[in-house]
C-alpha cells in the first residue's frame, strides 16, 4: 500500500525486462554473469532498475529455480578467531577469498572448535552448494556429517580419502624427509620432533611412534613417516627420535613444549617443527634456555610463513604454497559443483635453507 492507501505494484525481474524492451534472462544476466552483456546494454538495464526501484534478483527465487545457493562453506576444527590469527591459515584464506571474490561466489565459515558438539553449530543445517573441509581429523563427527549431505566435497590436507572425495595438499612425507635428511646431512644425530595435535582429545607431553603411527591426523603420520624415512637412510635408530605433542599450532605452545623437551633431553642438538609457529616458540626456548642457535641447537619449520624469513633467525623451512592451496582449493570445488567428478591435486614443495640450522658442534 501507498501512503495514500493506494496499493503498489511490486516491481520485478520481467518490469524491468518490459520497460528496456529485452528479455528476463537479459535482466538476470546483467544481475548473475554481467559477462554476457555489453557494457552499454548492463548499464542501460541496472539504471532503469534502479528507476524502478528494483532490488535484484530474488535470492530465495534463484534457489528454486537453480538449486544453488550461490555460497561455499569451509568447514575448520578451531575457534573462528584462528582463521584471522593463525599465519598459514590467513594466506590459504587469502586464496580462498580471491577466488570466490572472482567466481562471485559466497563463502561461510563453519567453525567446530574443541570441545563443542556438531549439533550445537550450523553444520548440519547450512545452506551451501558444497564444502571445502581443511585440516580436519579423519574421526571428526563434522567431517560424517557433511558427507552424509552428499554435496560436493574437496578435503584440504586432510582427511585423505584416496579419490571417495577431491583432495587438495603435498607431499607431507616427502617435505619432512627434506627437512629431516638437511639436519642430519649438518651432522646432527641427536634430534628431537615438535608437533602440534594428534587427536582432538590430547594433553601436551611425549609421545611415542606408536602414538604417531596410530593418531587421526593423516599430516603427523606422514611427516613423522618422512623423519623415520630419513632416519633410516643415515643409519639411525628412529625410536631414539624424541618426540613431543605442543597440543596446539601457535609460538606459545612451541615455547611451552619445547622447553619441556629440552629440560628433559637437553642432548637434543636439532629439532624438527611441524610448522613454522612451533618452530618460532621452541627458538624462543632454547634462547632462555641459554642455547646458542644455531650453533647448540638448530631449528626446522614447516609452511614458509611471512615472518619466517624476517624471524630472528631467519628459519629453515619447507616453502609449500599456502596462497595457491586456498586458490586451487576453491576453484576446485566450484568446478566440482558444476560438472562433478573428483581431482587430486598435489602442489609442489622445496626446502629453504636459512640461518636456523648450522652444522653440528657437538661431539657423536
């Protein structure tokens, strides 16, 4: 109704089509793939609408019609807060964004942090076109839940499904063999593991190969994989690797693990970090624990972080490409939601060497 009491008219898709004199799938294209217009005719259409009073497309129409619903969800198994804190996670959301600012795509974020049931988020009832599913656990209940929905999946680093879904990632064993076989190359023999999670329920402390070889987390089996590969290569004994879980992926619980590790086993000469924010907390470590870097203690990372290469000292790392994972990620599952199928793509890796390593100094 009118001020006036008259009723209104409700101004739509074909009133705009009627009052430029072109088609209804004209006006949506000028809305939906502007790419199929000239500039002129787009301009012509969306000035008119705007005359008109015309809002766009109806989003709720579009979903009937097309059974899209024009956005992606990434689905993630920490607290929302680490998607804008966490380093590596940034630069694959930085991907990811890029590419579905391209596409004109929308994206959810669906966190699951530790200690929250699936049912109490909006896994279950969000309204997506498909999933990107980075990092999560192969025993995650989220994980059972979004393959129970049958939409169109593409796991980032893990769970890996060997094909039932795509898969975006590296080579984990063969990156940690690098930064394995460089430390031992250096003369290192006493030689010490940080990682950051196995299992969604665990306390920070030591763990043994067992503990690795059985944990739901597909990257530390891998990379431990990769170590032991190495290990043996140079003739070493892998059970004599230390091995310690930080229970997180940040410098503070790098800093914690690491000095508990190295008060315990201060013959550790090396120590091999799962990411390069772990690397950065146990560098700290050794530095109030009065260790000289890299001369008594050298340090691996993992990612190639920005502040890795500007840390003091500059780390020693397995560049993978963080940007390039969240492009290909989300291009990826864009084409899977158009035309089906699966892909493994496998990006490429290199070991940086940097000041955080030196040869060993201390006697076999």
């Amino acid at each position: 109704m009118g001020h006036d009491g008259a009723v209104v008219a409700r101004v739509t898709l074909q009133t705009v089509a009627d009052h430029v004199g072109v088609s209804r799938t004209t006006v949506s294209n000028a809305y939906n793939r502007p790419d199929q217009l000239g500039d002129d005719l787009r301009d012509r259409i969306l000035e008119a609408a705007t005359g008109l009073g015309y809002r766009g497309p109806d989003a709720a129409g579009r979903m009937l019609r097309t059974g899209r619903t024009g956005a992606i969800g990434l689905l993630f198994t920490e607290d929302l807060r680490f998607v804008f804190t966490d380093p590596d996670t940034t630069q694959f959301m930085r991907g990811v964004a890029e590419m579905s600012a391209l596409a004109g795509t929308g994206l959810t974020l669906l966190p699951v942090p530790l200690g929250v049931e699936v049912a109490d988020t909006a896994v279950p009832n969000m309204a997506v076109d498909g999933y990107l599913v980075f990092s999560v656990p192969s025993d995650h209940p989220a994980f059972d839940t979004v393959l129970r929905q049958g939409k169109p999946v593409v796991v980032v680093d893990e769970p890996d499904l060997e094909g039932a879904t795509s898969f975006v990632g590296i080579d984990d064993r063969a990156g940690a063999k690098m930064a394995a076989d460089h430390v031992l190359g250096l003369g290192h023999r006493k030689v010490g593991v940080l990682l950051g999670r196995l299992a969604l329920a665990e306390n920070p402390g030591r763990r043994s190969r067992a503990d690795v070889r059985g944990a739901a987390v597909r990257v530390a089996r891998d990379r431990m994989g990769g170590y032991e590969d190495a290990l043996l290569d140079h003739g070493l004994d892998p059970d004599d690797v230390i091995v310690w879980e930080a229970g997180g992926n940040d410098p503070d619980a790098g800093r914690d693990a690491a000095t508990k590790m190295l008060g315990h086993h201060p013959e550790l000469t090396a120590v091999l970090c799962f990411s390069d924010q772990l690397a950065i907390g146990a560098a700290q470590a050794g530095l109030r624990l009065g260790r000289r870097m890299p001369d008594e203690l050298s340090i691996v990372g993992f990612d190639d972080i920005p502040r890795a290469a500007t840390w003091d000292l500059p780390l020693t790392t397995v560049r993978q490409p963080l940007v390039d994972k969240g492009r290909v990620a989300a291009e990826l599952l864009m084409e899977q939601i158009e035309h089906g199928g699966t892909r493994r793509i496998e990006l490429p890796i290199e070991l940086v060497v940097r000041a955080s390593t030196a040869r060993c100094a201390a006697p076999d």
